[in-house]
C-alpha cells in the first residue's frame, strides 16, 4: 500500500439490505471526510437474506449522479453492475455523464448478473449463464469501443445481442476512460474478460488462497494476450466488523447478525490490532486494494475508528 494507506481502503455497502439516499450520503461524506480512497454500491434491486429491505432498493446509478454532486473528492463506483439490468448503450451514456458530474471519479464495475429471484420480482430477463457471460463480453465490447471511438467518428457494432450502428459515440467520459472493475471466481471466462477489459480484477469474499489461484489466472490470461499483468490493481472486498475493545466488536457483530469467531474467520474484524494484521496478511498475499463491506449504515462512528485506529497501523 501506498504511504497513505487508507486511500487502498475503499467502502463498499449493500443498500438493496435497507438503505435510503440519504443514508447512502452521509456514509459517502463521512467516508470521504476521513480520506477513504473510494465509495461503492452494489447494484442490487432485492433483499437477501431475510428482512423486509425498507424503504426499498435505490438505483446505483441514480445514487451515484447524486454523489457526484454532492461529493468533491472521493471516487464512485458499482460492485457491480448487472449486465442484465442495462443496454450497453445506455448505460455507457449515463456512466458518462455520472463522470463528467462527479468531475472523473467515476468507475465502473461490471459483471453477468446472479441473483435470479430479483430478476424475477422486478420483470428483468435472466438468460442461461453462458448467455449472461455472452452479454457481459458484449456490452464491455461495446461501452468500450462507444468511450474510445474519436470524436466525429461514428462506432458500429454490427452482430450478437446488442447491434450498433453509426452511433455518434457520445458522450464522452470527462477522465478519458472510466477505470473497468471485473470480479469473480470463474476460472475461465472471468480471468479472459479481466484481462481484455479491465483496469482492476476483484474477488469478493473469499480467502486468499483462492483469491492467489484466481489473481494468478488472471495474470496468466493477460500474459496469454501480450498485455502486461501488473497493469491491472488487485483488489479484494472483505466485510469489516471492528471495535475498539472485545465488548464494542461483539456490539457490532450481533448488530449486523453475525458471529464473531466466524467474522474473524472471513473479514477484517476483531479489535484494531486484529484487522490491520488481516490487512497486512492480505497486503502480502498481494491485495492492493481492499473493499471494506460495511454492513450498518447508520454506524458512522465506525468508519471513524477504522481511519483512526486500523488505518495508520498499515503504513
């Protein structure tokens, strides 16, 4: 990590768990405040895992247009969007837009699609896996030829799922490209598409011998096309759940309706001195960047203790 370690920390909430705008922002300011180096969304339309969600899912990419404005430095992003839930052209439209508003903080994060029961319950088509992935190719296909196309060029993209023709490619993104984040554990396809498309390749909640057999499929598929490996950011995304003392991390455990001998197991959890050292484990396993997953929304004051207590014990 870089001097600043805390800038590799990135927060990453869940809001189809029960999150509205509001909340949403004060996280984002609080987290931006303290130096956090990004705010992520899922983009997700259904609760998972019981609760009733209230009030309701909120639009990632909605939610973003509003941070961009009302944020000034932090960088915004989904992990990840759906392929499913957008057209490509759309959706390169508006990823545009949210990055010109935000000023060039914007990333996207791009995936096939899994949750079928939200398919469902909101009319979204949910293809075979294999035609989800066919989707995802092509729409990262597409919104990056749309973004990289001159401007006064037309852009055609002439068969599969998505046909384009003579589009002016507008507009254009306001930092030239948005940096693409591709995450998984597909051992094929995933690493393939990271090594084409993406900026970052992510693995999301899983230890890291995996998260070392999958980065390294990945660094072979780039080698495979000629492009060099450590052009691309290795990130991982891990649930955090700390407290200053035992008695404050089990508060928050039993908050977020989980255990704390399995958090320990899974994230970056315990007392500060417990997740720093995870962090550093991951650094060493080669994570660059990690996604915190911050499960209670209304609990500000723990993003202040993980920029105060966790963060300076990875310089």
């Amino acid at each position: 990590m870089p001097t600043d370690p805390i800038s590799q920390l990135r927060i990453f909430t869940e809001p189809q768990q029960g999150a509205s705008y509001a909340d949403l922002l004060a996280v984002a300011q609080r987290a931006e405040s303290l130096g956090f180096g990004a705010f992520f969304r899922s983009d997700h339309y259904l609760v998972m895992g019981g609760g009733d969600g209230l009030p309701g899912p909120t639009d990632a990419w909605v939610t973003l247009a509003g941070l961009a404005r009302e944020t000034s430095t932090i960088r915004l992003g989904t992990l990840v969007t759906s392929a499913t839930f957008r057209l490509p052209g759309p959706l390169a439209i508006s990823v545009a837009q949210v990055d010109e508003m935000s000023g060039g903080r914007v990333e996207l994060g791009l995936g096939a699609g899994w949750y079928q029961t939200e398919h469902e319950a909101y009319g979204i088509a949910f293809p075979p896996l294999g035609e989800r992935f066919d989707r995802l190719e092509e729409q990262l296909e597409i919104i990056t030829g749309l973004w990289s196309s001159p401007v006064g060029d037309t852009f055609d993209s002439p068969g599969g799922h998505y046909p384009v023709t003579a589009s002016p490619a507008l507009p254009k993104p306001a930092q030239g490209s948005v940096p693409i984040v591709i995450g998984g554990g597909g051992p094929k396809r995933t690493p393939a598409l990271a090594a084409r498309f993406a900026s970052e390749f992510n693995t999301p909640f899983v230890d890291r011998e995996f998260f070392a057999t999958q980065t390294g499929r990945v660094r072979d598929a780039c080698t495979a096309i000629g492009r060099d490996p450590g052009e691309l950011t290795y990130s991982a995304a891990l649930v955090v759940c700390c407290g200053s003392d035992e008695a404050e991390f089990a508060r928050r455990a039993a908050n977020i309706g989980r255990e704390p001998a399995e958090l320990r197991q899974n994230g970056v959890a315990g007392t500060p001195d417990e997740a720093a050292a995870t962090l550093r484990a991951w650094r060493e396993a080669g994570a660059e960047r990690i996604y915190l997953q911050v499960l209670d929304l209304a609990d500000l004051d723990h993003l202040d203790l993980v920029a105060a207590e966790v963060a300076p014990l990875l310089a």
